[in-house]
C-alpha cells in the first residue's frame, strides 16, 4: 500500500506522514477497511481521538478485526 511506504519511509529517504495520510485516505474513501483503520492509528497517535473512532467504526463494521480490538469489541 502506499499509505505503507510513505509512513514507513519505504522508498524514500525520509518518513512522510502528510503523504500517507493522503494515500491511505483515497483508499479509505474507496472503501478500504485496512486504510480506514490505519487512518484511525495515525489519528488516534495525532490526538484526533474522535476521528480515529470513527475510522475504526468504518472498518470494523466490515469486519476488520483490529479494528474491532482497537474498539474493545
């Protein structure tokens, strides 16, 4: 995923939180439920609390599973 390259700095020389979040929010928004709930991580870890829920409500109403244990569900 590119989302996955860009936070992990996989093909650049640096990390890249700005373009990952971009990558992973196009794929989010085309309803990826891996990018949904890695858009929650990355804005649970910015403090975006609220944002991050609902990421991983999207996610784990399709059954994604970390996102059901980032929920406590």
């Amino acid at each position: 995923m590119m989302g996955n390259i860009y936070l992990n700095g996989e093909l650049a020389e640096s990390k890249d939180a700005q373009e990952a979040l971009m990558w992973y929010s196009k794929a989010a928004e085309q309803g990826c439920e891996r990018s949904q709930s890695n858009l929650g991580n990355i804005f649970y870890n910015m403090g975006a609390h609220g944002t991050a829920m609902d990421n991983w409500l999207l996610a784990a109403s399709k059954g994604h599973a970390i996102a059901q244990c980032n929920l406590g569900t």
